[in-house]
C-alpha cells in the first residue's frame, strides 16, 4: 500500500489503472491522484471517455504504465 491509494478529492479507493491514467494524463510526477469520476469532472468529460483511453493505452501495450 502507498500513500497514493485514495482519490485527494473524494477519497475514493483508486486501483493501478487509476494511478496510470493520472500519470498519463497530469503528469508523470504527478504526486495526488483523482479517481476516474474526479478526472472527468477535473477534464470536463465523461467518465466512460476516461475509461475509453485506459483501455486503449492497455491494448496498445505501447505504455509502461499500463501492464
Ligand atoms: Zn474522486
């Protein structure tokens, strides 16, 4: 467990792909992290948007963040 497992803004339980898709979308050093519903509101989109581009940077296996 590290000390980035909740959302700062609502403290939700984040998972991996969570953490992943705030690097990838904030910043690589980016040190609190949003859950998926905060990063859509946070980007003005849609929650399946956000979920849309984790799994395309799974699929495409391109990106070390997602494994
Ligand atoms: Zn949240």
């Amino acid at each position: 467990m590290s000390a980035y497992d909740n959302c700062f803004q609502c403290g939700a339980a984040l998972g991996s792909d969570d953490i992943a898709i705030n690097q990838k979308l904030v910043s690589r050093n980016v040190k609190e992290f949003m859950c998926i519903d905060c990063l859509a509101a946070y980007y003005n989109t849609t929650r399946a948007a956000i979920e849309e581009r984790i799994e395309y940077y799974r699929k495409s296996g391109e990106c070390t963040l997602f494994r």
